[in-house]
C-alpha cells in the first residue's frame, strides 16, 4: 500500500486582515466572518517556486530519505512563475534530485496538488519510482475589491510518498469531475473571474460530495469510521457547511480548518488542512480528504495513520509555525502582490 513518507509546509510571515481590505472596498462584519479573519501574503522575493522548495525540505526531513531516490516531481499551481518554463525543474534541482527522474507543472485549480498524489502513487503502485513529491503551492490572485481578494493567500505543502517507512497509508482515492465552468482565467489575463454563487452550488458543494460519497460508498465505509475529516477550504463557511450535508460533527472537522488563520492557499488548501490533522495525529486515527478544483472536479482519500508517525513527526508544526507573523497594510499588499500596474519590478 502506498502511503506518505513525509510531508511539509510552508507558510509566509506576512499577513493582511480582512478588515483593512474592507476598508478600502467595504463589506460588513457578518459576511467577513464568513471569510477569513486574515490571510498570508507570499513576500517581495517569494512564489510558488520558492514555497514549494521550502515545503518539500521539511518532507525530505520527515522522511529520512536521500533525495536523489525521488523518482517523480509533481507540482500543483495555478499562480506558475512561468506561463512557459517548468516550476517542477527549479524545484527538483534545489531540493537535490537526480535529473533521471520524471517532473510535471499541473494545473485543475484548488486540487491540483491532490492530482498530483494520485500520479505519484500510479508509478509507485506500478514500481516504476520508488518515491514521489507531490506539492501544493499557490500565490493566489483576487482582482483589487473582489470577494477573492478577501481569502486567495499564500501557502505550499509537500507529500513525499512510497511503500515503505510510511507514517500513514492511503488505503483508496475517488475521483468526481464534470465540466462546470465557475472559476476560470484566460490566457494573458492577471486576475481569474468567477460565477459568483454559482461556485458554491452546484460547482462547490456537488463536487464535494459525490467525491466523499463516492470514496465511502467505493470503501464500504460511513461517516462514522472516520476520525478526522478535511474538505477544500475556499472560505470559513463551506467546510463547516458541507461537514452538516453529511452529517460530520464540527469537532472532526475543526483541527484541519485552516482558512479563518491563513485565508485560501488554493492548490495548497486541502493539503495544508492535512498537514494540520497530521500534526497531532495518533496511530490507527482515520482520515479522509476531499480537494475541490473549479472547473470542476473533487479527489478523495482515505487516510490511516499507523506507529510510525511518532517516531518521525518532526517538532515544526504548521499552528506554531504560523504564529510568528508581520503585519501590513492595504499600501503595502497591493505593492507586494504587484498589482500596481506600470511600476518595474
């Protein structure tokens, strides 16, 4: 059974409030408290590149692996440096992989970097690689005054995978796609545009579950014979919102919600709220995560911890890690996030 050998994150010290971005556009205090609190900000000499190859030194830590034994590269992003250029390359060659390996730029939205996953344990299931990097990293983009530019933040986390010392297995995956056009940015444009409502339901909350339900249906399982559930996390409501359509109490959800202390880390949100359960998991806990991608389409796992994540877990757990923040204003956001046109870089 393939299973994670080790995983890491990253997560940019700079954060903006919801509240300063309200103040320039306006909103009221009840729909930001459906959004995020704040959310992070990748800095001036930061990207997904950058984050990516942070995140994956700390699954390489985890592992216990020499990195030249990574067979396959994958990276999940829909914020590229390059429109043409690999992000896989730069990544692969900072953490030390050999050049006799297999690497792909993927794009599918938010579950990009779940995609990712399940190509990596294609070739590790069929022995053709020995261990996989499959990464989330996104430096979302909101167009200024849009309800986007509320929650899309900053964020990488990485999954190293394989058979062997693995701190958790994957015991199935199931997938749900459709063609559901909610979320979209076309080619030369700097900011995706999308459907408003109609990203909820029924592109959101459809893909969800029907993945979910799908995975327990595949399985043989119910609600009941998971501990832990993550579901993609665009803003503080929907989690909680499609845990009560399938009847999954709060406190199961709860210790991988992410979004109301970071914001939306796209490709990197369904991960990163993995991270978060991993990180005080115990041995035999069940877990199950849902991605979702607009465009559309949802990827499940179960997931089952076994003995080894205690002797492996390394100290650097992500909710320690991202209480050490800087604080900016609005001027300052936009500065950062280039979003001023006509000023060089």
């Amino acid at each position: 059974m393939v299973g994670i050998v080790g995983y890491g994150f990253y997560v940019p010290i700079w954060r903006i409030k919801s509240k300063d971005i309200a103040a320039v556009w306006g909103s009221d205090e009840e729909r930001l408290k459906k959004l995020v609190g704040e959310k992070a900000v990748a800095g001036m000499d930061e990207d997904t590149a950058t984050m990516a190859v942070e995140a994956s030194r700390k699954a390489i830590l985890m592992a216990g692996i020499d990195s030249e034994k990574i067979g396959a590269v994958y990276i999940g992003s829909e914020s590229h440096p390059y429109v043409v250029k690999s992000t896989s390359s730069i990544v692969a060659e900072a953490i030390g992989s050999t050049p006799e390996m297999m690497a792909a730029d993927l794009e599918f939205a938010c579950k990009a970097g779940t995609a990712g996953m399940q190509m990596a344990m294609g070739l590790i299931e069929s022995g053709r690689i020995r261990y996989g990097l499959a990464i989330g990293s996104d430096t979302a983009q909101g167009r200024p005054g849009d309800e986007l530019e509320f929650t899309a933040a900053s964020g990488a986390a990485a999954y190293i995978l394989g058979k062997k010392e693995t701190i958790a297995d994957i015991e199935d995956t199931y997938s749900f796609t459709t063609d559901t056009p909610d979320f979209w940015r076309r080619e030369g444009e700097d900011f995706p545009r999308h459907g408003g409502r109609f990203t909820g339901s029924p592109a959101y909350f459809k893909h969800v579950i029907s993945a979910t339900n799908g995975l327990l249906k595949k399985m043989g399982r119910t609600i009941e014979d998971y501990d832990q559930f993550v579901f993609h996390q665009p803003n503080a409501k929907f989690p909680l919102q499609v845990g009560k359509i399938l009847g999954v109490p709060r406190e199961k959800i709860e210790r991988g919600l992410m979004v109301p202390l970071i914001g939306n880390t796209y490709s990197a949100s369904s991960l990163m709220g993995l991270v978060s359960v991993l990180d005080d998991a115990k041995p035999g806990e069940r877990i199950l995560v849902t991605s979702f991608g607009s465009g559309a389409g949802s990827d499940s796992f179960s997931i089952v911890v076994n003995d080894n994540i205690e002797k492996k877990r390394i100290p650097d757990k992500l909710k320690e890690m991202i209480k050490n923040k800087r604080y900016m204003d609005y001027s300052k956001y936009i500065k950062f996030r280039r979003k001023i046109k006509g000023v060089e870089e």
